[in-house]
C-alpha cells in the first residue's frame, strides 16, 4: 500500500513539473556546442545509521548533461556497514563487518525532462569479515566485485538547477559479496547544478 500511494505521489509531482514546464516554456532552447559549465551536475548519496546495525554510505557523482535527452558521469563508492548480533542477555556474541570502496561511470537519457533511464558500470573492492564469539566462527573475504547496475527513475524540479532523485535500480551481474544483492532496490538523492 506504501509503494503505491508513493508511486501516485511520484506520478502526481512529475506530471504538474512536466506541465509547469511546459507552460513556461514552449519552445527548446537552443543546443549550446562546447563544453558548458551550466551543463555540469553533482550529487549522490550519503546516509547515516548507528546502533546494533551501523552503516555510513558516502557516493558522490558527476556528471555532464549534453542534450536535454544524455547525460555521463563517474562517481566514488564508499560504504561500511557493522551488524551486532545480542544474546538473550543483551551481549554482543557476533559482529559482521562489510566495506565497499570503488568506481562507477553511468548513462542517463531522458525521454522527457522528469524521467530518465540509466546505466551505471561499477568496480567495487568489498571486504567481509564475521567474528562469533562463542565459536571459531570467523570467515573473511576480500575481493573485486563488478557490478552493472540498470534502472531508471525521476527527477523533481527543487529550483532552478537542482532535483530530487529517486530510482529504482538492479545490478544484473549477481556477483558473490554484490553490495546490492539480489533484489531490485530504491535510492533516493539529490542534484545540483552551477
């Protein structure tokens, strides 16, 4: 029920930006040749939670818009994420740790100004490490993990050159340790431009 009152809201806000826009300007502006500063964007993720489930995730991009229907960029991926399992005592007897650090370029077109299909190729370094304390239960894993994410999403006018971004996204390689899994997932961001 919460994704579909989400998914009418998020219809509901694209369709009045498409009109608004639409309103205040009829005709395309003019294709700029050359590399123009407006064109550039940033933004990304970052998130916080602390507690028995501890995860930080910074995942800064950049990118350049060079039509109103392409837009390429790279990013940086970072994210650590630490489990605590308790006991019926409360104490810790098992702690999961998990990293990622990498790389990723992505592909945007956007068929009309608030929607956009993209494709994002990824190189993570992932580490895994498990420490039971009850047992000699303590695998570790370090190793390079590709990633090719596809999906699309929407962007929400907020001002003059910025959006709110949300997607939905789903990492067609399914490799071992993927810091995406195995199901498709949301994100949400945001963007600015100069």
């Amino acid at each position: 029920m919460k994704k579909n009152i989400f998914l009418l809201l998020l219809i509901t806000f694209s369709t009045i930006s498409l009109l608004k826009a639409q309103k205040e300007d009829p005709e395309p502006p003019e294709e700029k040749t050359g590399f123009d500063k407006s064109r550039l964007f940033f933004g990304g993720s970052f998130g916080l939670s602390f507690g028995d489930y501890t995860i930080i995730n910074v995942s800064p991009q950049v990118g350049y818009r060079f039509s109103r229907y392409f837009a390429a960029g790279a990013g940086i991926n970072g994210q650590y994420s630490e489990f605590k399992y308790r006991d019926g005592n409360g104490d810790v007897f098992q702690r999961e740790k998990y990293g990622v650090v990498g790389l990723n370029v992505f592909g945007r077109v956007y068929p009309i100004p608030q929607l956009f299909a993209q494709i994002q190729p990824e190189m993570n370094y992932v580490w895994y490490q498990v420490k039971n304390y009850y047992s000699d239960y303590s695998p570790k894993e370090n190793k390079f993990v590709p990633s090719v994410l596809v999906g699309g999403g929407g962007a929400l006018p907020m001002g003059r050159n910025a959006a709110f971004i949300i997607m939905i996204q789903y990492d067609v390689l399914q490799q071992n340790l993927s810091p995406y899994g195995s199901q498709p997932f949301f994100s949400i961001g945001f963007t600015a431009g100069f």
